[in-house]
C-alpha cells in the first residue's frame, strides 16, 4: 500500500448520478481505499474511475487528505446555501469513494477532523457509510453529532459469509460489523445495514432476524441495477459474480434481491429499502 500525504482545495463535492437524490454532497477524506483488495474491492465501482484511481490498481493507494477539515469549513456556508437553494437540504454522504474508517484512520484521523468540524459547523443530515468495525470507535463523537444534525451510520453487511470462493476475506469480519452496529445503536444512534452489494446469504433468515436486532432498517441493493451500469455490466466484468455463481446460481439475477427482500420484510417490515431509495432513507411500503 502506498501511503502519501496530500492537500486538496475543496472536500464537498456536489452529488450527481446514482447520489443525486440521496444527498446534496458527498466527501472524501481519503483518495483511494485500503479494503480494495479484500472482498469488497473485487466489484467495487470506484476501482473504474480513472479520474481516482490514475491507472494505479485498486487497493495499492491511499491518498491522506490532510487539509480535509478545513476545507470543509472553508467551502461550508457556500455548499449549505447552494444545497438549500437547489437541493433538498446539506446532506453529506461520507464517503461513497473510500473507506472513511480505514486501519490509516488511527494514525492521520482526517475523519474525526471532520466530524468534530461538523460540531461546529454541522450539515442538516449525515450519512456514514462504511464497511469498517471501526466506526463504533467514533461514537463519542458521532452522538453529540446526531444531536446537531440528521445522522444515519450505514453499517455494510452484505452476506452472512466472509469469504466467497476464490476471493479474498472480508477487511472486517461479518461477527465485527454486527457487533459494531449493535453499539452504535445501544449508543442511540440511527443505524442502517446496508448489504449492498448483495451476495449469497447462507441463511437468510437468521441474518435479516440479526439485523433487526441491530438496525433500525436495511437497505438491499444487487449490482444489477446498483453498480452506476446497464445491467450491471461494470461488475460483471470483474471476478464477483462467477464467484456468487458457484455458491448460488440464481443470487446473480436480480429476482435474487425481490426475494431476499420478501425475507427481510418479515423481520423489519416497512424498513426495507432498495438500491437509491434505501441509500436516502425511502423504505419500501409492507
Ligand atoms: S470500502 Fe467501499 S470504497 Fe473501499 S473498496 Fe470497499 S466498497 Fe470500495
């Protein structure tokens, strides 16, 4: 992993395409993600931007953004009255290009720089999307943040299995993440499992009744339809679905989320919710 310091102007970059509707900005305080190279980097949409990756491979760069928070002040009341005029509010997704909770985070802590700069300066709402156990170390300053601001933690579980054949392990343990979750709620906080991408479920029955133990809804998103390309053709290029495939052959289908849905509904009905709807908060009526 190569690891280098940077500085960028701005951090709140105005949302378009699949996030338009979800939030108004989204906010990268990395450049690059370390869980690249574990499962959730084989169909990782990013991996194809150009504009990030510059021709280097996923997973092998982390860029640390070390003006992070004060770019976000810096570009504050002018993205909230832009957001307020054309959008339905400052709502910032962090992050949908990298991990916001990384191993590296421990050491640079450009995200906690940039909640603790939204204490002051808060957004109307938050979204944190992560794939890491290690946001549960940030409730301390998550919850005074829910008080300043509307705030979901989406906690991404997206099977009740670590490991698909042939693909490396998760960077964060399925038993890690759940525990997570279960904190963050215990903590008063509004959590959303995210499994998204959708991959084989073992038992899908006990693992919706889990996440209803430990979130307040979930969202399901299959790559078809979620990976920003017609029929999921981005993902399909990758190593993902031959090794969904062998496991179950119809969990590469899209059918695969309308039944997966009709499980979790029973466990937290009228709190599913599908691909950008599920992503803003929209949950699918029982
Ligand atoms: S954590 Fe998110 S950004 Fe990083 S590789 Fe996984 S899916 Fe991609």
């Amino acid at each position: 992993m190569h690891t280098e310091l940077t500085t960028i102007r701005s951090v709140l970059t105005r949302a378009s395409g699949f996030l338009e509707t979800v939030c108004s900005h989204s906010l990268q305080p990395y450049r690059g993600c370390p869980f690249g190279a574990s499962l959730c980097g084989v169909g990782c949409y990013v991996q194809h931007s150009l504009h990030v990756t510059q021709g280097r491979r996923w997973g092998s760069f982390l860029e640390v953004r070390t003006n992070a928070a004060e770019a976000y002040q810096a570009g504050y009341e002018r993205e909230r009255r832009w957001a307020r005029a054309h959008r339905a509010g400052f709502v910032i997704f962090l992050s949908s290009a990298t991990e916001p909770f990384p191993p590296q985070e421990q050491r640079h802590g450009i995200t906690r720089s940039i909640l603790e700069s939204m204490l002051d300066r808060p957004p109307d709402g938050l979204i944190v999307q992560t794939h890491s156990h290690r946001v549960a170390d940030f409730r301390d300053v998550l919850v005074p943040l829910a008080q300043r601001c509307a705030l979901r933690v989406h906690v991404s579980i997206e099977s009740d299995r670590d490991r698909l054949p042939g693909l490396p392990p998760a960077a964060s343990t399925v038993a890690k993440r759940f525990a997570a979750a279960a904190t963050l709620r215990q903590a008063g906080l509004r959590v959303v499992v995210t499994v998204a991408p959708l991959l084989p479920i073992d038992d899908p029955d006990s693992f919706f009744a889990r996440i209803a133990g430990v979130a307040d809804a979930v969202v399901i998103d299959h790559y078809i339809g979620g990976d920003g390309s017609v029929g999921g053709a981005r993902t399909r290029n990758t190593a993902l679905p031959g090794a969904m495939a062998a496991i179950d052959a119809t969990s590469v289908a899209l059918e695969y989320r309308d039944r997966m849905g009709a499980i979790a509904q029973k466990y937290l009905p009228g709190r599913v919710g599908y691909c950008r709807d599920g992503f803003a908060g929209r949950w699918n009526p029982t």
